[in-house]
C-alpha cells in the first residue's frame, strides 16, 4: 500500500486509510443530510472527554450526548463540549436517541463487549476504546455481532490510524530495515496511576484499572497498542507469549501489576518484547524494530531510522519519499520527517470518512478482536506463570 502523497499537508486531515471496498451495502450513512455525524460519548472519564476535546476541533463531528454512571463526570464532558450535549446516567437511554449516528465507547473495559453489542442492535456505528474487550467469549461474540450488523465498527489503536506509522510500515515493508530480527517495545512511566477519589466508596468505579475484575492492568491500556502495531508488520499473530508481572513498587492494594514485561513468539521467528513500568519513566513510550539492515525507532510523535554499518551523514531524501527528508539526529539516526496529525484526532477523522463512505476501518473488529486475544493470552501467563498458546478457537 503506497502513500507518497501523506507529506502534503492538504491532503492530511481529509485522507482515511480505509479498504477499497464496503461490506455494509446501501445503509443510510448518518441521519442527517449535511455529512454531520453525531456522537454520543459512552463513558465520559478521562479517555471519554478528551475525545470530546478532540471532537470540537474535528470538522464533520459533533458530541450530541453522552452517558455516565457517575454524574460529576459527566457533568464535566458536558461542559468540555463545544456543543449542547444531552446527558444521561444509562447508556441504554442514549442509544434510544435516534439524532446519534455513532457512539464511543470508553467506559470500563470489562463493559466493553456489552456496550457494544447494545450499541449495535441499536444501528450505532460504533468507536470502541482499545483494548477492544476482556476474555475471549467477550471478544467472540463481539466479533459475531458485528458480522450481522449494517454499521462501521472501528477499534480505538489509534497508532494504527497514524499517518506516521502508516509511512513507517510501508518503509518497513519495502524493506528498510531488511529482514526483521525482533522487536523492542517499552512505555514506562513514573507514577502510581491512581485518580483521586472524591469518597472511599467510588475507589473501584474510577480506580478500576488497578482491579482485574474490570481491567487487563497496563497489558490492556498501554502495551495493546505495540502489540496492535507489531501484528500489523508482520501480518501475522503470535504462536505464544511468556511474561512475567509484579505488584513490586506500588503496594497500595492494586490487584493488577504496576510492572510487565512480556515477549511473543511468531511463527516466523521473530520475537516481540514489551516491557511497561510505572516506577521509572526513562525513554518513556518506545517501538524498536529491529533488522539486519538497520533500526526504526518510533514514539508517539517521531520516527528515526539507524542503519547498520553506516556513519554519521545528512541526507536530503529517503528513499525517494516527496518531502520525506531525513537527517542524523543524536544517537537516534535519521530523523524521519513526516506531517501529520494527532493519532487520536486522525482516528476520529477516519472513522468519520468509514461512516460517510460505508467503509472498513483499518483498525477495525479483526484487527482489534486479534489484539484483544494477544492481551488476554498475556494475562493468562502472567498470572497463571506459564506459557500460553495462540487461541484458535475465536473465528474472524
């Protein structure tokens, strides 16, 4: 899949990396007739509202609604709005207002599948926050509802929607690093990830990451998205995973650990390690993908690349890339410089163009639906201390 033309600026916000072609037939697109499409915001914490933050500087998007169990919070993604949003403590309510197009769920990730399935049946297209959903029947019935349902389903990896790692696989995949080796991946932070809890009786309902009873712990919120990423170079899954995990720093009553560190095998040989630490934050989020021709190294915002055998020089072109330049920056190698958006506001722009268009997003149900097993897959070892096999009992 070739995009040399992602470096002019015009073409930026307006270009979705969708497929060619649509599964959802002569579907009305969105209920209105000026390509608006309204969002009801499904869990308006952290991630929920600054969505919406997001939302109010993204053309051809509006939050209408949104929906919380707790009313102080979303109170506050109301106010965020830049628009009049209509509130409601049941999400089920929401989904009966027939002004929204689309939802967005960010709620708990337990309540993932639900939510989503519910939204669904409703004729929602549908945002899910990453990690798609927990335990695998989760994930297969999430999968099984939307081979039946008319509407466009995309998982929030917003990586996947970045134009900068969109440019960085098609690099890869011309063979810029050669044959790949392994892959390197950390996202450490120096923090004990709590939020404040206004009363003791709310502790799980906004700490609910640290319990496992709702969440996947840092697996599921931070590692999933280099899983996604890794899955997506090689187009493959892993044969298997062994990881190891602690509650070593934080000893404060979490259940999930406040340190991972995992490595899965591909059928191909390569490895892929994933380390996540919350009691040191050097180097912070890091891909490595590493080849007998040289290294790409990517953050959230940037890329280099570091080739074997080749000292320091600057270079005008890379590759022949339009714009593309690329010129030795530290000990990170060539600096690759590529315009592009925030990979959340990318994410909600390609979605939108998957609803207007009736087409598949890149981070779709598959995509995200093989993340959410590899993060699964994980768990089970960390927590069982054993090694665990790919599932093949989830069809796509």
């Amino acid at each position: 899949m070739k995009r040399r033309n992602f470096i002019k600026k015009a073409g930026i916000a307006g270009a979705g990396i969708l497929s060619s072609s649509s599964l959802f037939g002569a579907i009305s697109k969105v209920n209105n007739s000026n390509s608006i499409v309204n969002i009801g915001i499904i869990g308006s914490g952290s991630r929920g509202t600054g969505l919406t933050s997001v939302i109010n500087n993204t053309d051809g998007i509006n939050v209408i609604a949104a929906s919380d169990v707790l009313p102080f919070r979303l109170q506050k993604c109301i106010q965020k709005a830049n628009t009049k949003v209509k509130g409601y403590q049941d999400y089920r309510a929401l989904l009966d207002n027939k002004d929204i197009d689309a939802v967005i769920v960010a709620t708990l990730f337990n309540s993932h599948a639900k939510i989503a399935i519910d939204a669904l049946d409703a004729g929602k297209h549908v945002y899910c926050e990453k990690t798609l959903t927990k335990g695998y029947d989760g994930i297969q019935q999430l999968i099984n509802k939307t081979k039946v349902s008319n509407t466009v389903f995309q998982t929030g990896h917003q990586y996947h929607s970045s134009r900068l790692y969109t440019h960085v696989v098609d690099l890869i995949h011309q063979g810029k690093v050669g044959n790949i080796i392994a892959f390197d991946c950390q996202w450490n932070r120096h923090g004990n990830w709590r939020r404040k809890v206004p009363k003791p009786n709310l502790e799980k309902a906004i700490n609910w990451r640290m319990y496992r009873e709702f969440s996947g712990g840092l697996t599921a919120e931070l590692c999933s998205h280099q899983i996604d990423f890794v899955n997506w170079v090689l187009n493959e899954t892993p044969e298997q995973v062994i990881g190891v995990g602690g509650v070593d720093y934080w000893k404060d009553g979490r259940e999930t650990y406040d340190n991972v560190h995992l490595t899965y095998s591909y059928a191909s040989g390569i490895k892929a390690k994933f380390s996540c630490l919350t009691g040191n934050a050097k180097d912070g989020y890091q891909i490595k993908v590493i080849g007998d021709k040289g290294t790409i190294i990517i953050d959230t915002k940037h890329a280099w690349f570091y080739p074997e055998g080749k000292k320091n020089k600057i270079m005008g072109e890379v590759d022949g890339v339009s714009g593309a330049t690329a010129q030795w920056d530290n000990d990170k190698g060539y600096n690759i410089n590529l315009e592009h958006l925030d990979p959340s506001k990318q994410a909600l722009v390609d979605f939108r163009e998957a609803i207007i268009n009736n087409t598949v997003p890149l981070s779709n149900i598959t995509s995200g639906a093989k993340t959410a097993v590899c993060v699964q897959m994980a768990l089970d070892a960390m927590y069982n201390n054993k090694i665990v096999k790919w599932n093949n009992n989830i069809t796509y």
